[in-house]
C-alpha cells in the first residue's frame, strides 16, 4: 500500500490538532479541590465542635474552682467578722469609759464640793455602830471635807487619811467590820455596769 497521496485527495487532508487534555485536568482538578474543601470544612465542624465541648467542660470546671475558691475566702472572711465584732465592742467600752473618766474629773475640777457628799453617802451606806472609822481622802480634799463637817477633832469618832493614789472627788471608808469604796474608779464601774451590764466591767 503507498503512502502518497494523490492530488486529488489533497482536499480530504485536515491539520491534527492535539486534544484538548487541560480541559479535562482542569475540570478533574476543580473536582479534586471540592471534595478535598468539603473534607476539610467537615473536619473543622468535626473538630471545632469536639474542642468547643471540650472548652466549655474544662470552663465549667475552672469555673466551679473559682466559685469553691470564692466560697472559701467568704467563709475565712465570716470568722474574722465575728472577732472584729468583738474587737470594736472592747473599743467601744474603753472608749465610753474614756469619756466618762473625762466628764467626771472635770465636773469634779468645777465643783470640789461633790466629794463631800460622796463621804456622806458613803458614811450613809456604814452600820450605825461603826466604830473607828477611818476615812481616806486626796491630800487636798481632807481640809474641804473637815471644815464641812465643822466637828472638832475631839468628837470625831473618825479620822482622816491621805492617799494620794485616790483622785479627788472620791473616797474610801474602813471600819472594823465594813468598807466602802466609794473611789472614782468604783464609782465610774458603776456607771458603766448600768450601761453595758457587769460582765463587761469585770472583763475591763
């Protein structure tokens, strides 16, 4: 058989053209690429949803932690309350006794004279048979209270006694058989009996 062609078949010849293999690629490798997307994105909601649980199960835990460290420093906190409670109630009795003390000295520094009727209500509170009376002073309250009695020495079934330790104003009487103090101090835990009660004065 000969290869040559003849004239007139010249017509029937057409030039090759190579197929058209990127098309086809093309169309497989965008395929590719989808299916390989879709993979992916369902590998991300897969794992995005398993670290999303996994971040609200560890959030509830460090959570739940911090509300136990929470309650734990409230409940140290509450014991503390209960002892500062009692620790401004001591102030508050050392402060009212302060002021107090203050009140008394400077009614005493205005007016001298109380501590006459201080020995006399001390006096008041004795047996009637008492018998040698002793009555301690502060060195300058013994000349006020004698002359205020106005009994000479002679008749005086009592004797005065310095005690500089006493503050003016106040007194202590001893007998035989009985005493009474009747001191600024012991006055002054009388009055704040009255106003807290004897426990706390006993305390103080």
């Amino acid at each position: 058989m000969s290869n040559v062609i003849s004239s007139k078949d010249v017509h029937k010849i057409h030039a090759w053209n190579k197929p058209e293999v990127g098309e086809d690629l093309s169309e497989t490798h965008g395929l590719m690429s989808r299916q390989l997307d879709g993979i992916q994105k369902r590998a991300y909601d897969e794992g995005y949803t398993r670290g999303y649980q996994e971040g609200i199960n560890k959030g509830k835990i460090e959570i739940q932690g911090q509300v136990q460290y929470l309650q734990g420093i409230l409940m140290s906190l509450a014991q503390p309350l209960d002892m500062l409670d009692d620790v401004v109630e001591q102030d508050l009795v050392s402060l009212v006794i302060a002021v107090t003390q203050q009140l008394i000295r400077r009614e005493i520094k205005t007016d001298p004279g109380q501590v006459i009727a201080a020995v006399r209500d001390a006096m008041g509170v004795l047996p009637l048979a008492v018998r040698h009376l002793r009555i301690y002073l502060h060195p300058d309250d013994i000349s006020l209270v004698q002359n205020a009695m106005s009994i000479d020495a002679e008749e005086q079934s009592w004797k005065f006694m310095a005690d500089p330790t006493l503050s003016r104003g106040g007194c202590r009487l001893l007998s035989d058989d009985s005493q009474v103090d009747a001191s600024i101090d012991s006055r002054l835990q009388e009055v704040i009996a009255g106003i807290f009660g004897g426990d706390r004065v006993s305390d103080d």
